[in-house]
C-alpha cells in the first residue's frame, strides 16, 4: 500500500513537472511572438516623441535666426519618415532659405511639395515661390536681368497653381504662421512678381552703334540739364526701392 501510494505521488509530481515545461514553453514561444509587435509600439512612442522634439527645436531655432540649428533639427525629422512625410523636406527648405542657401531650399521645397495633399500644399507652394523670387533677386542683384525675369515667371506659374482653397480660413488655420492671412499673401505674392518681371522684361535695350554718324559739335545745355534731373531722379528711385526691400513688408517676404 505504501508502495503504491509513493508511485502515484510520483507520477503525479512528474505530470506537475511536464505540465509546468509545457506553461512555460507556451509563456516563452508568446513572449518571442509578440516581440516584433513590442519592439514596433516602442520604435512607434519613439518615433512620435522624436519627430515632436525635432519639429519644436526647428521652429524655435528658426524664430531665433539659428538657421544652422534649424536646419540640422529638420534633417532630424527625414529618418523613418512615415508621417507626414512633406514635413521633413519642408522644414529642412524652409530653414535653408533663411540661411539663403536658395538652390539647395529650392530643391527641399520641389521634394516636399508632391508629398504634401490637401491643404498641406498651402505653405509648401508659398515657401518655393518666395525662394524662387529671391533667385530672382539675387539674378537681378548680379545684373542678369533676363535670368531674373525667368526666374520670376517660374515663381508666377507656383503661385498660379496653387489651389483656390489655399485662400479659405481653413487654410490659414493650417498656416505655419498664424499671423499671416494666406490669401493676402498670395494676392501681394502675385503682385509683386508681375511688378519685378515687368520691370525687367521692360529694361530699355542698349543703344545701337551710331558708328560714323556725325557728332555735335558741343553739348547742349538744356539737354544736359534735363538729363542730371533724370539721373537724380532715378538714383533717388533706386535708393527708395532699395530701402523698401531691406526694410519690413517690402521686397520679398520671409518664408515660414
């Protein structure tokens, strides 16, 4: 009787045993299951809380004038780029334009613009005419008037395609600058690019070589009076659009 009962008491230790491997195998092949799920939540919480943080400094770099910061902070922003995906290249063009690294802004903002839908394509397509504008600026300011004039209608033809619902409180309610009425910016954008390139495309073009024709024999007087007036004029012309465009509201507008 004895016997029997310790080879029960046996068999039911080992059926214990077998049961508790069992539980435990099943514990460690659910626990290797799920790893790539946990492993992904975790990248998923880091990913949102980077793209955040990375997003923030660009902004507060960027207000700053930390252009350089900026810059570095938005490139933060290109790894596993999954959400929202024209934000990255956006803020990596927005912050070279402040540095005016133009070309390379310029190439940020045409990457960012077929990634952005809806009224994401709002500030995507602002940014990109204002830094082709100042190509242009900077084409006029080298005295190449036809790569200006150029460069200008490029910045037209940005302008023109952007959608109608970019005007829409919606819209400016999306704006990276609140401050700013989307519309209104589109509507001086606009202007202001026909203006510059009218200006250019309408330069009076050098005179042709008279060659032999005969000269005068001596200035006219009232001529050369008419023509220092004309000069002043325009030198005090120049040196007020000069003072327009460095100063608040006139030339070009910062992007944001």
């Amino acid at each position: 009787m004895t016997i029997t009962t310790t080879q029960a008491q046996q068999d039911a230790a080992a059926a214990l045993l077998a049961a508790n491997r069992r539980r435990r195998s099943i514990r460690r092949w659910i626990a290797l299951g799920s790893l790539p799920m946990t492993l992904a939540a975790i990248l998923l919480v880091g990913k949102l809380l980077s793209m955040y943080g990375f997003a923030h400094q660009a902004i507060s770099t960027y207000v700053a004038g930390d252009y350089a910061g900026s810059t570095a902070a938005a490139r933060g922003q290109e790894l596993l780029n999954w959400f929202e995906p024209y934000k990255a290249p956006y803020n990596v063009g927005t912050a070279l334009a402040g540095a005016d690294e133009l070309d390379a802004a310029r190439a940020k903002l045409e990457e960012a613009l077929p990634l952005a839908s809806g009224l994401e394509v709002c500030a995507v397509r602002v940014n990109l005419a204002l830094v082709i504008e100042r190509q242009g600026d900077a084409a006029r300011a080298d005295g190449d008037g036809e790569a200006a004039a150029q460069l200008y209608g490029e910045a037209l033809t940005v302008t023109a395609e952007t959608p109608a619902e970019c005007s829409s409180d919606e819209a400016d309610e999306q704006s990276p600058d609140p401050q700013r009425d989307m519309s209104d910016t589109l509507d001086d954008l606009e202007d202001r690019l026909q203006e510059k390139q009218q200006d250019q495309n309408g330069q009076p073009a050098p005179p042709e070589d008279e060659g032999e024709q005969e000269q005068p024999t001596g200035p006219d007087q009232d001529k050369l009076d008419e023509l220092q007036d004309k000069l002043e004029q325009g030198a005090e012309e120049r040196q007020q659009n000069e003072d327009g465009e460095d100063g608040p509201g006139g030339g070009t507008d910062r992007p944001w």
